[in-house]
C-alpha cells in the first residue's frame, strides 16, 4: 500500500471516530430533554414550518419509512402533531407543539452550552480552513463513489 493510501486510510478512520463521538454528544444533548437524536432531528426540521414526512426525509438524507416512525412516536407524546396539508389531501403535515418547542429550547441551550465548551479547547486550530478541507474531501468522496 502506497504511503498516500495508508495517509489517506487513516484519516478516513480519524473522520469515522469523529462521527461517533459528534453522535453521543447528540444523543447526550438531546436526553437532557428526554429525547433521541432522531427525535431531535425530526424536531429541528419542523421549528420554523410544518412539513411532509416526505420533505423531512429528503431534508436528512433518510428513508421516509424511518421518518414516519419517529414522527409517530414524537405524536403521541405530544410533541408534535399531524395537520391536514392544503397542497396534498393524504400526505399530512408534521407540526410542532408546545411541549416539542420546548423541548428543543431545552436542547439548544445544552448544545450551545456544549459549542463554548468544545471551542474553548480549539482556540488555536484554523477552523475556516479545517471546514474547507473537510467539504473538498467531502465533495471528493461522493464523486468517486463506491
């Protein structure tokens, strides 16, 4: 293996542990307010309008079957609701409730909380260019594929 490939497979192995540990600070974040990640995410996607279960999944890059199942659960816990979609009579609209509003406003303020703490200890990394290399290797990956 070329010293670029093992270069190259190691960050990608640096990235994937940098997933997982984003993803037990979402799930932390979000038991503070009782919920999930999942439930936190469908949550965020309806904050400033009611949408589609479709439109949610096409939002987060998901199956509309996953979405529809934390949007249910998310129901009847008073979280959100479903309303009657104007521009489509069976494809509902997901609202959010009261309680679900104050759920996030719960989580964000844990997350903020969370962003002062992590960025304490970043104070000499040069984010603007880490964000730009991590787009660009981004954007390459999904151009070559699998």
């Amino acid at each position: 293996m070329a010293e670029i490939d093992l270069e190259f497979d190691a960050m990608v192995r640096a990235n994937a542990a940098l997933y997982r540990a984003l993803l037990a600070i979402g799930e932390a974040i979000a038991g503070a307010a009782g919920q999930s990640n999942a439930r936190s995410q469908c949550l965020q996607q309806i904050i400033d309008e009611p949408r589609t279960v479709a439109a949610i999944s096409v939002r987060q890059g998901t199956t509309r079957q996953s979405v529809q199942r934390v949007a249910d659960l998310l129901v009847a816990d008073g979280l959100a609701a479903y309303a009657d979609n104007p521009r489509h009579r069976r494809a509902q609209l997901l609202t959010l409730t009261d309680q679900g509003r104050e759920a996030l406003r719960l989580m964000h303020g844990k997350h903020q909380d969370w962003v002062r703490r992590a960025a304490a200890h970043l104070s000499g990394a040069d984010l603007p260019e880490l964000t730009r290399q991590l787009t660009a290797l981004k954007a390459a990956i999904e151009e070559v594929g699998v």
